[in-house]
C-alpha cells in the first residue's frame, strides 16, 4: 500500500512492473536420520545461495530473482516438507527436482 500511495500506481500495474513469482510446495516420507542426510546433501549441493538455518533450510540463490529454496523436517511427522519459489516455474521445478534427486540417494 505504501508503494501504491508513493507513486500513485494501481496495484494491477505494480504487479505488472515488478512481475509475478511461481511457488510449489512438497513434502515426502523421512525419517530424522533420513531427513537429517537430505539436508547435509543440499548444504553441499547449493553452495553458492545463502544458507539460514533458523528453521530446517533456507537456501537464497543469487541473484534474488533465482528464488529460494526452504526444506524442513517436521516434528511431529516422519515428513520433509519443500518449499520453493523462484521468477519461473522451471526454476523451481529445478531445485524440486534436485531435492527429489537427493531424498532418492538417502532412500536407496
């Protein structure tokens, strides 16, 4: 809303300048040893983003546009949930596919 006051834009044109992003969202069957390997294997796989480790992993690719990627064991749960969102859905898909890829290397 500040935006939209500061520069007299409608909100349909400010989302239209800046532009939309694609979220996914997942989540698959693992235990804490599992979901703990999965983990080690994306701090080594993703090297290059920023790692925040406040709650499971968050991983900030450069640059911003490159997206997020966030990964959690539940608590509760034997299950790793995966959040990402990136400017495209290929992107995302992308780094969807490289958790797959490595939950397949602990699984196996």
């Amino acid at each position: 809303l500040q935006l939209m006051a500061e520069t007299g834009k409608t909100m349909s044109r400010l989302v239209s300048e800046i532009g939309g992003y694609y979220m996914s969202k997942d989540k698959f069957v693992a235990d804490k040893l599992q979901a703990q390997q999965i983990l080690d294997l994306a701090k080594k796989a993703f090297t290059d983003a920023k790692l925040d480790t406040t709650d499971g992993c968050r991983f900030d690719f450069d640059p911003p546009e490159a997206g997020w990627l966030h990964l959690r064991a539940s608590n509760t749960e034997p299950v790793m949930r995966v959040i990402v969102e990136a400017k495209d859905q290929n992107t995302a898909q992308k780094y969807i596919d490289a958790v797959l890829k490595m939950r397949k290397e602990v699984l196996d």
